[in-house]
C-alpha cells in the first residue's frame, strides 16, 4: 500500500490544474466537491499508508520511492523521489487530515465568492506543494514545495484583489519569505559544494563523517537553513508578514498560516537535525529566537483589537516554542507540540470565522461582544481550543506538549534557566491574551447582532478539531515511541527539575493569566482603558501593536532604499554615456561648421598657414 | 651680366612692392606689367630667351591687356580709388606680412641649407625648347591645350549671359 | 656663370609678396593680380632650376604654368565681372553668402 | 541536406508571403505559419533521429565550396546546442506569428517577409560552422529586424530602430575585424587561408593577440546579448517593436549573443577567456542586479519585460564564464527557458495594448475583472520569470548558481540575492497591471482561443522544462562537455 504515496500530492496538484482551467465553467456545487474531494482522498490514502507503515514498519523505519530523475547533470542528479518516515508520517496525516476540515469548512464559508473555483484551486495547490515538501527526499523537491507553499500563500493572501491592501500584504509575505529562502537556497550550494549530494538522508550520514562537530561549515550550513525556517515560520527577524497575511480568507489563515505552512520550518530543521547538533552555537541560537519570539509575540497579541491578528501573533509565539524545543534537542517535543498546535490554533481560526461570518465580516475584537448566548456553539468550541492553547492542565492536549517542551528546556544539557523562565513567562502571557480574547469576545454587552447562523459544513469541522484538541494529548508516550524511530532521542542531563514540578509550574501559570485575564476585562472593564490611558502605557500600547516597531523599521532600512534606487535610476544611467556620445558628435559638427565663414582671405589665411605648417615639417624631419 | 641680373630683379621687387600698396587699379596693374618685364629680363640674363620672349608677349602682353580690359569694362572711376584708399589700413598688412616672414625664412634657410653646386656653361636655346616640348611632353602640350579650351568655354558662357540685361540696364555709374 | 642661388632667392620674395597681396588685399582684382604674380615667381623657379641643370625641362614646365595662368586668368576675370554685377562691388569680406 | 532547407524554406515563404500579399492578406499569413511549422517539424524530425550518445562533433552537416580562394566554404551543421536552440527558433516563429495574426494591418506581406528573414537568419547564424557565413548570417539577421521595429513600432520607433542597428552594425564590425585577423594568424601559421571552425580551433597565437581577438568577439557577442554596459539599445527596441519584433528580439536574437560566446569565444580563444573570465562573471552579476533594480522602477510594461531579459540573460553570462559543467548547462537551459517565458510576457503584453492601447502600468489595473485568463496567464509567465521551482528557469538559474557557487562564494550570493530582486519586479508588474481596483474600469475581451493556444502552448513547454528537463539536458550535454574540456587547466 506504500506505493500509492505518490499519489497524495498528486491527486490535489491534479485536481489544483483541474480547478484552474475548467473551474470558472463548473457550478459551485462542482468545484466543492472536485476541490475537498481530492484533498479527502488524499487524506484517505496517507490514513492507509499510515496504517500500515505502523502495522508493519519497513525494515530501515522509512520508505523511499523515486518517480522520476528531474535533473542529472555530472554529480548534480536530484531525483522526485518521496521519502516517508515517521516524522513526514506523522506531519503528512495532521497536514491533509486537517486540510481536508478546512476545505470542508470553506465549502459553505467562501460560498457565493466569485473567485470560488480559483480559491479552491490555489488551496489544493497549496496542499500538494506542502505534501510535496514534507515528503521531499531531497533538499530540491524541498526547496520546490518551499517555493510552492510561499507561491500559494501569496495567491491566497492577495484573493481578494480588488483591494489593493490585499495584494500588498500577500507582496509583503512572498517577499520576505523570499528573503529566508534565499538565505536557504546558499545553504544548499553550501552542502553541495561540500558534501557533493543533495539527497537528505546521504547528506546527514556524509556530515555526520566528514564534519567534525562545530566545524565552520556545519555551522554556515546550519545558519542558513534556519534563515530560510525563520523567513517561512515567522520567526524572529522575518516575523513582520504573518500579522499582515491575515487579510486572506478565514480558512487560508486557518490552514497556511496557523496548522500548515508556517511549521514548514520546524520540519525542515527537524529534519536536518543532523546538521544542527554539529553546530552547537546554531542550535543555541535556535532556541534563543525561539524564546525571544514567543515573548515579543505575547506582548503584541496582548495589544491587538482584531481577532485575526491576536491568534496571527498567537501563531508566532507558539511555533517560538517549537523553535525552543528544538533548540534544546528535544525534537519529538517539537513535533508534538506542532500536532495539538496544528489541531487547535486550525479550531481557533475556525470558530473566529463563524463569528466573523456571524457578524457580517466584523473583525474588532472591542465591537463583538456577549456572542455566548448568541453563537454557542463558536462558543464553546473557541473555549475549547483557548485553553488547549493557553494548556489548562491534565485535560487539553496543548498543556501536554507545552508541558513536555517546558520539561525538555528545563533537562537539556543547553537549556539555562533563563530559556525555562522564558518558556514559562510565555505560558501566562499566552493564557492572559487567550482569555482576554474570550472574555472581550463572547462575555459583556451584545455590540452587533448576529446576523446569521453557521451552517452545518462549518460546525462539523470544528467539532472534530475541539475533540482532537483535547484527546491529541494523552497518548504522549507512544507519540513519543514513534517519532524516535526517524528522530534523535532527547539526551536529558542529569539533577534537572524532575517531571511533575514544570507541569505544576505550568499550570500555576495558566491559571495565573486566567485570573489576571479576569481581573482586567471581566471585573472593572475601566482597567484597561485606565491602562491605556496614561502617557506611559500608550505609547507601551503603541510599540507593541505595531508588532515591537519592526515593521517601521523593516520600512526605513530596505524597502525605502530600495524604492528610491529604482525610481532613481528608472532613466538608465548607462543610456546617458550613449546619448553624450551623440551630443559630443553634435558639438564638433557645430564647431566645425562656424570655421566657415564664408570669407575668402579666411580661407587663404588657412591655406597660407597650413602650407607653412607643411614646409616647416618637411624642414624639420 | 650679374648687375643686369641684381638690377632687373631689383626693379621686379619694386614693382611688386608699388603693386601691393596702389590703391588705384590701373596704376597697380601697370607696375605688375613692369615687374613682368623685369623678370623677363632675368629669364634673359640666366640664358633663356625663348622663355623671356614668351613672357613678354603672353604674360606680359596678352594676360595683363585682359586684365587692363576688365578693369576698364568695370569703369571703377575715382570714387572707387577712394573707397579702395579707405581699406587700406595700415593695420591689415600685418598678419600677411608674419606669415610672408616665416614663409621668406624657410626658403632662406632651405636654400641656404642645400649646397648648390655651380650651374652649367650655356643657356638652353628655343630648337631645345621646342624639341623637349614635342618629344617627351607631347601629352602635356595637347592637355594645355584642352585646358585652355576649357578656359575660353567658360569664359564665353559667363560672359554671354550677361550681355543682354548690361543693355537693359546699364546705367553709367556717377 | 647663372646665379642660381639669388634666382630661387628672388622667386622665393616675389612669391612671398604674392601671397602679402592674397592675403592683405580685399578687392578681388589686386587678389587676381597677386596671384599672378606668385604664378609667375613659380614660373621663374622652374626656369632657374632648368638652367641650373641645363635641361630645357625648367622651360617647359614654365610654358604650361603660362597656358594654366592664361587659362586662370580669363575664368577668373569673367567671374569678377559676373561678380562686380551681381554685388556691386569687389570687396571680397562683403561677399560672403557662401557661410556655413 | 535537411539543414539548407532549414534556412531556404524562410527565405522562399518570406518572398512569396510578400507576393501573395496583393491578393489576400489570409494566404500571405497561412504561407508563413506553414512555413515555420514546416521548419519546426524539420528540426523535431532532426531532434528525434540524433543518436543520443552524439557520436562525432556534429548530428548533421552539409558542407559545400563557396570561394575556394579565401577558404570560404557553405557549411552548415548542428549539434546539440544548436539544435536545441533551432527548435526555440522556430517555436517562438511560429508563436510570434500566431500572436500578431491580427496586430499587423498595413503592409502585411512586407511584415511577413521580414519575420521569415529574420527566421532565416537566425537560423543562419545557429547552422553556419563556417566563421564567413557565421557573419553573413550575423549580419542578414539586421536588416529585417530594423525594417520591423521601424516601419511597425510604436511612439518613436524610428529612434529605436537606428540605436539598434548602430549598436549591433559597429559591434559587428569589430567582430569581423577579429575573424580576419584569427585567419591571417592562421594563414601565417599554416600557410592556408580557411575560414573552418574546425581548423581555426586549435591555431598558435601570442597572448596579446589572442586577448584583443577574444575581445573583438566578446564585444559583439555582449552586446547582442545585453552585457550590462552595452545594454541601453535594448529597452528602446523591446518598447518599441510590434509583439512579433519583440518576441523574437527577446526570444532568439539575445541568445544568438550567448551562442556565440559558447560556440566561438570559449573554445577559439581559452586562455584569453580563462584570463578575462573574471570580468565577466562581475559583468554577468552586475547585469543581474542592475537589470533587476531597474525593472523594479520602470512604469512602461515592455520597458519592464526589456530590462528583465537583461538581468535573466546577466545569469547566462555568467553561467557561461563560470567554464564548469553545472553552470554551462544552467546557462543553456535559462536561455531556453527565458526565450519562452519572456517571449510569451511579450505576447501578453502586446495583447494587452491592442487592447487597452497603453503600456503604462499607472493606467491599469484590477485587469483580473474583466480578463481573467489573460491576467491568470501573465500572473503564472511572471512568476515563471522569477524563477518559480518547477517552471524551467528555475532549473536553469539554480543550476547556473550552483556552478557558481563553486567558482566563488561572494558571486554566487550576489546572485541569489538577484533572484529575491527578480521577485520584486515580477509581483510589481502582476500587482500594478492586474490586481488591485479597476480604478479605469476597463471592460475588455479575454483572450481569444488563438492566443488562448498559444499561451497554453507556452505553459505546458515551461511545465515540461520545470518538471522534467532531462531529455532537453541529454541533448545538449556532450556540448557542453565538450565546452568545458577546452577550459585551460581543465
């Protein structure tokens, strides 16, 4: 049954070109069922794969299948080969699993949309480009579903076209992923150049060999490749898209920018662990931008009054814990925590879109209110998937994984207390904002009435997502049995804090942001325009809303310079040396053109002149 | 022989320099009829008769009676002396005369320069004239002829056009 | 024996004072007459040059510049008058339509 | 015998479109589209029947006396690399006519006899192994070309017309100068005058010699190919052609520039060129950023794709200097693949003005509206010009970046970073045109079927050469090989 895996990118690239060309001709009815139909048997089949992958797992853990060799020039022969190993099983099931509620959900969601066909088709582009890149057995395949999914979220941010904010902000991510993927694109000629393969499982036994650990190369290597993870997973430096691409459609944030696309960097850096445990400094500084980016990340979810934008930066900080965990070593962690991420941050975004439906396209936080009674069932799902997001303790999956990322940090050899401190900051915050969210949103006075309600398409998926929110956890340990076949095992130095010391440090922390959360919207609402109101707190309010002021930043140091050069230079300079050639030459035709005066002793004159000239070098010579 | 050679070249000089400076037409062309004949003497004096002969009754004689013949067709008259004496500042003799220096030194010092060894015994008579004239230069007298050919064609056809409108409108100029 | 050296001297000065004349001289006519008189002191080098080597090739030469100066002559004087007619007068710096 | 009918079928078809004109505008297009397919066919017959382990030097030749004095002979022949880029010629040919089925009005036999020599000459130029005919074709390729841009342009044509032949005409010359001093300098070794690429290969020369001889080449060659110092008589001619002049200025005469360096510069001259590599290589990555930066800044959209053909081909020049197998055989394939990809931006463009009668990119947009499949097909050729992975020019920019990477880091970095620039302009042409309000409310017609083939045409081709390459690789590699043999030190 392994042998059908090529078919789980193909079906949706197929049915992607389908959509193309003959969508605008087919009903609506047609395009739904063409475009999630293809995403549900893709799903089907990577189920069955997975089923028997773990009925009966190949001799070496993973399976390899080449389709054809794309390019062989000299040692360069990169093949479209797919590689499956628990880690892509693992990724390759959440990733169609929960594509496939999405697509469910943006049936009835996009319905009426006239570009429906085309949304249809640019999603299932989309998830053949991430299957493509999870299943990549080469760091090129990888690199082609990279660009794919950057291309796809490009397309699907810039939808709606007609508004120009649109298109700029889906320029913005296409860009600045472009950028990290640029940084990538060196680290491959980097491994190429020196380990002469680009086949990932060759290219981690040949580092493994020829590098010794920390050696320079390793670490350009490692540098590189987390550039091109940073750019795509919004991490750190390249974080400033991820809040402007949530003027997509509700199902593109809930699948590109929350379950899928974003953690492309996790797996990429999961899946060349090798190369990073050879470069220690690199790992470090994987966790670092990790813990800086949740805690910067935190404190603007804190400040923002659109409920996208809140779980946009919700996003970034908990893929910073992923970036943590593996900082750490603890890849399995990571992995983990990107399953219940992936299940309830989708939830989040989901239920957000029944209540942004629900409320004729209203997306500020402070203008939606007491929606409990209203839309129930947006309600308790969106209850749902927060706590599993802030990780209420012993019930919602979000608290096991976080709690096992805050144990790795706590036990790894190069983990400090201040990354632990970090991590469980990060908890309150997340808990603060989340609950925040809630209580502004569905708690209070009614703002706007509820105009009308989901429709089944919408809820189903949603309820699906809430019960794997909050059952994805328990079965932590043979999660963790699996994903050691591919992965590393996390090396746990000794006399760290033992294991139920951080999940009760965790859950003192959630129930701390609960309360504060509370205090401060539920108790006297007057708090925080109090808080807002002083010099102090606005400007504090200002610099964190505008994402820690990164995005002025970004604006003044590249993109002004760049815009000026090229409207400087927009009339070729090279052109003007050619055009003050010809003006030269117009000159001397001027000039010459006055010594003829029309006199007759000038022109004996000169002729007098120049034959003494002439008798005066031939004297001379 | 020699001071009729330094006298006649003396006199040429002379003319010349009287020719330059007239302002009257007529006078200038009968000093460069003088000069002609100056160095038609010294043709004479280096022992070549035929040459000094033809210069008196060509150049001398036909060329310079044409130009008498234009000048009086033209009738300049006195006003147009008097207009001639007005251009003659001294001012414009200068950069003529610079340029006539540095050309008189560079023949000086060409001449002096070359070592001349002395020159033959006899003069060369017309029957050698004549005959190097039909022998080896054949071409080049037939060529003569054509140019002048050329010459009295063009002059012909200058001239004729002008004949009917001088009858229109010939006004004796005052 | 012939004075060569003084026969090229002379020619060499009357040259010289043809071409004080071209150049000095605004009226057309006394331009004519300067030429030929720098036609006639190339005239007379050639003769000193055929007596120096007593060929008689000195003499030919200065029989086709003769032909060549009548020929000069009469175009040129033909021309003045078309030109005397045309502008009225012989001043050459005045007729100067031919400008670049 | 296949390679004379080649060059012979253009040359007959373009005088007998030009006389049938008179009668029926219809027959006068039919004769030239059979005419190019017929050549297409000739060339996929040529491509199918080579045995792929390229047994001597050339698949085919034809080879005849033409002045036996000078050693000039009549001799055609093709190898993979040339053959490779015959079958562009002819694609583009055909394409290009299709495009400008209902552009051209006035003079329409005249127009088709000038594509068809061009064709011709084009073909001339890939065919001909002889350096004499090499010129001549060099040379018959211009003449059409101008009559193109300056009788069919637009705006001020006719300042485009005479700036490109002045910069190709004099560019020419010096490369004429260097073949007969390469033949006198082989005269002077061998005793025998021959123009034969094959007998002037190996000839002795003095390094100087050999340096002003490579130069006279390089010169010609760069400036066809648009080098980033001689490049100014490019966005000039690209504005200003009619859609069928620009496709096949961008599309075929850039790439008989870098032919000829590969055929010519590279293997006559090696020392010379293994001394001057490193210039180039700056050249090639100047020309990248530099084009890039400006199509980034330009508002006329033929003014954008120009500059983008000069920072593409900057990628050639480089891929070409680099002298290793990864970056010879990027080189040819971005050549390839850029041929279609602005070839078919060309045809977009050109489709767009005839439409809405500008090229200025303030006056668009939210074209999507009303053009969807228009917009749809210029949003996937822009994005294959940026190098999308999976369309050909990636395979070709990647290969020509690893190549050079292995040369020298700090050129290679730079030219990624030519590749971020390339998304910059790419997004701003699909942005400004395409996206965003109809502010001007443009109601125009989509695209007709015709072009609606063509373009289909276009993208299965980049599909094809994005996906799998290999056969179009397998072609051209013993070349290359070759090529790279002949690399002093190699």
């Amino acid at each position: 049954m392994l042998a059908l895996l090529w078919l789980v990118p193909a079906i949706p690239f197929a049915s992607a070109l389908a959509l193309a060309v003959l969508g605008p001709r087919m009903r609506a009815r047609g395009v739904a069922v063409v475009g999630t139909g293809s995403i549900a048997i893709s799903a089907a089949i990577s189920l069955v794969i997975a089923g028997t992958f773990l009925g009966a797992p190949p001799a070496s853990g993973a399976y390899t299948q080449t389709l054809w060799t794309w390019i062989d020039v000299g040692s360069f022969r990169p093949g479209i080969a797919f590689y499956l190993d628990a880690l892509s099983l693992v990724m390759t099931v959440v990733v169609t699993f929960v594509s496939f509620l999405i697509h469910l959900y943006s049936v009835e969601f996009m319905r009426g949309d006239e570009g429906y066909s085309r949304f249809f088709a640019y999603m299932n582009l989309f998830v053949a480009s991430m299957v493509t890149l999870l299943l990549a057995d080469n760091l090129l395949l990888l690199y082609l579903g990279w660009e794919g999914v950057g291309l796809c979220s490009y397309l699907l941010i810039g939808f709606w076209y007609q508004d120009a904010a649109n298109g700029l902000a889906g320029r913005k991510a296409f860009i600045v992923t472009r950028v990290g993927d640029t940084a990538m694109a060196v680290g491959l000629f980097v491994l190429f150049h020196n380990l002469g393969t680009l086949r990932i499982q060759d290219l981690m036994h040949a580092a493994q060999s020829q590098w010794p650990a920390g050696s320079s190369y390793a670490i350009a290597a490692a540098a590189l490749l987390l550039g091109g993870a940073v750019g795509k997973s919004a991490q750190l430096p390249l974080q400033t898209w991820l809040p402007d691409a949530m003027a997509g459609p509700t199902p593109t944030s809930a699948l590109i920018h929350a379950a899928t696309m974003v953690t492309a960097g996790v797996y990429l850096i999961a899946r060349t662990n090798v190369l990073f445990t050879l470069a220690p400094p690199v790992q470090f500084a994987v966790a670092v931008v990790g813990a800086a980016t949740l805690l910067m990340a935190g404190f603007s979810a804190l400040t923002q009054n659109d409920i996208k934008r809140v779980l946009a930066y919700s996003t970034i900080s908990q893929i910073g814990y992923m970036f943590l965990a593996l900082g750490v070593g603890a890849w399995g962690a990571a992995i983990f925590h990107f399953m219940t991420h992936a299940f309830f941050k989708a939830l989040l975004f989901l239920a957000a879109g029944i209540v942004i439906e629900a409320l004729h396209h209203e997306h500020n936080i402070f203008r939606m209110g007491g929606l409990r009674t209203e839309l129930p069932v947006a309600f308790w799902t969106f209850l749902i998937g927060g706590c599993a997001l802030a990780g209420l303790p012993l019930i919602t999956a979000g608290y096991f994984s976080k709690d096992l990322i805050l144990w790795s940090v706590a036990n790894s050899p190069a983990g400090g207390m201040g990354l632990l401190a970090a991590g469980i900051a990060g908890v309150v915050l997340t808990s603060f904002y989340t609950f925040r969210l809630i209580f502004v949103v569905f708690f209070g006075r009614i703002e706007t009435a509820v105009s009308h309600r989901p429709g089944l398409a919408m809820v189903v998926p949603a309820c699906i997502l809430a019960f794997l929110s909050v059952v994805g956890g328990f079965d932590k340990a043979s999660f963790e049995a699996l994903l050691n076949t591919a992965l590393p095992h996390f090396r746990e130095a000794g006399g760290g804090m033992s294991e139920a010391l951080t999940s009760v440090a965790a859950g003192l922390a959630f129930f701390a942001g609960l309360l504060a959360a509370w205090y401060a919207y539920l108790r006297n609402p007057s708090l925080s325009r109090a808080a807002a109101g002083n010099p102090a707190g606005r400007l504090l309010h200002r610099f964190w809303f505008s994402d820690w002021g990164m995005d002025w930043f970004y604006d003044r140091l590249f993109i002004r310079p760049v815009v000026w050069a090229a409207s400087a230079s927009k009339a070729d300079i090279v052109d003007s040396i050619y055009d003050g050639l010809a003006s030269a030459a117009v000159l001397c035709y001027r000039i010459l053109s006055a010594t003829e005066t029309g006199k007759l002793r000038w022109y004996a004159a000169w002729i007098a002149g120049g034959s003494v000239v002439t008798l005066a070098i031939v004297m001379w010579l | 022989m020699t001071i009729v050679f330094y006298t006649a070249s003396a006199v040429a000089i002379i003319a010349t320099i009287l020719m330059l400076t007239r302002a009257n037409a007529v006078h200038a062309l009968l000093d460069l009829i003088v000069s002609l004949l100056a160095v038609a003497v010294i043709f004479f004096v280096l022992g070549a008769p035929f040459v000094a002969a033809l210069e008196v009754i060509i150049y001398a004689g036909a060329i310079m009676v044409l130009f008498v013949f234009v000048v009086m067709l033209l009738n300049l008259g006195e006003p147009a002396t008097r207009a001639e004496r007005a251009l003659l500042r001294p001012s414009m003799w200068i950069v003529p005369s610079v340029f006539a220096a540095i050309l008189l030194a560079e023949f000086i010092w060409l001449l002096v320069s070359g070592d001349v060894p002395p020159s033959a015994v006899a003069g060369i008579e017309a029957k050698e004239t004549g005959m190097a004239l039909f022998g080896q230069y054949l071409i080049g007298v037939e060529l003569a002829s054509m140019l002048l050919l050329g010459g009295l064609v063009a002059a012909y056809h200058l001239g004729w056009r002008k004949v009917p409108q001088t009858e229109a409108t010939h006004v004796s100029h005052p | 024996m012939f004075p060569i050296r003084e026969g090229f001297m002379i020619s060499g000065a009357l040259f010289t004072l043809g071409v004080i004349g071209v150049l000095a001289r605004r009226n057309l006519l006394f331009v004519l007459m300067s030429i030929e008189v720098m036609l006639n002191a190339a005239g007379m080098a050639f003769v000193v040059a055929g007596a120096r080597w007593r060929q008689p090739d000195g003499q030919v030469m200065f029989l086709f510049i003769l032909a060549m100066a009548a020929a000069e002559v009469s175009v040129g004087l033909a021309l003045v008058l078309e030109l005397y007619h045309q502008f009225k007068t012989l001043d050459t710096d005045a007729i100067s339509r031919m400008r670049g | 015998m296949i390679l004379l009918c080649l060059i012979v079928i253009p040359l007959i078809a373009g005088g007998l479109a030009w006389a049938v004109a008179r009668w029926s505008v219809a027959a006068c297009r039919w004769i030239t589209l059979l005419a190019v397919t017929a050549d297409l066919i000739l060339a996929l017959v040529l491509w199918g029947s080579h045995s792929p382990a390229g047994s001597g030097t050339w698949l085919a030749e034809a080879d005849w006396e033409w002045i036996p004095q000078a050693g000039i002979r009549f001799h055609l022949a093709v190898d993979g690399l040339s053959l490779l880029l015959l079958m562009l010629t002819f694609f583009l040919g055909v394409l290009s006519v299709l495009a400008s089925w209902r552009e051209i009005t006035e003079a329409v036999g005249f127009f088709h006899f000038n594509l068809l020599w061009i064709l011709a000459g084009i073909a001339g130029v890939f065919l001909a192994v002889d350096l004499f005919l090499f010129y001549f074709a060099w040379e018959l390729m211009l003449v059409p070309m101008y009559f193109l841009i300056a009788i069919w342009g637009h705006e001020n044509r006719v300042y485009a017309a005479v700036k490109f032949f002045i910069f190709t005409q004099l560019s020419g010359l010096l490369m004429l100068v260097a073949i007969l001093a390469l033949v006198f300098t082989h005269h002077s070794a061998t005793g025998a005058y021959s123009f034969e690429y094959g007998d002037l290969l190996g000839t002795a020369m003095s390094s100087v010699a050999e340096m002003w001889m490579m130069l006279g080449f390089f010169v010609a060659f760069a400036v066809k190919l648009p080098a980033i110092v001689l490049h100014t008589w490019l966005p000039d001619a690209h504005t200003e052609a009619p859609t069928a002049g620009s496709v096949i200025l961008a599309g075929l005469l850039l790439k008989t520039g870098a032919y000829g360096m590969l055929r010519f510069v590279l293997p006559l001259f090696p020392h010379a060129s293994a001394t001057f590599a490193p210039v180039a290589m700056i050249l090639g990555v100047a020309g990248i950023l530099y084009g890039a930066l400006l199509a980034f800044g330009q508002t006329d959209l033929k003014r954008l794709v120009a500059y983008t053909s000069v920072s593409h081909l900057g990628f050639v020049l480089l891929g070409i200097f680099v002298w290793n197998p990864l970056a010879l055989q990027g080189a040819v394939m971005t050549m390839i693949c850029h041929g279609i990809s602005t070839g078919a931006l060309f045809i977009l463009v050109g489709a767009l003005q005839d439409r809405i009668h500008t090229r200025e990119m303030d006056r668009m947009g939210g074209i999507w509206s009303t053009a969807p499949r228009l917009s749809g097909a210029a949003l996937f050729f822009a994005l294959a010009s940026l190098g999308l992975p999976g369309l050909g020019d990636f395979v070709g920019e990647f290969l020509v970046l690893l190549g050079a990477y292995q040369q020298s880091i700090v050129i290679a970095a730079l030219a990624a970073i030519g590749v971020l620039f390339a998304t910059f302009y790419a997004l701003q042409f699909v942005q400004r045109a395409f996206q965003g309000p109809n502010t001007f409310n443009w109601r125009i017609p989509d695209l007709v079927p015709r072009e609606g083939l063509v373009m289909a045409v276009m993208i299965i081709a980049l599909l094809w050469l994005g996906l799998y390459p290999r056969p179009v690789l397998n072609t051209f590699e013993p070349v290359m090989t070759r090529i790279e043999q002949m690399a002093p030190g190699r």
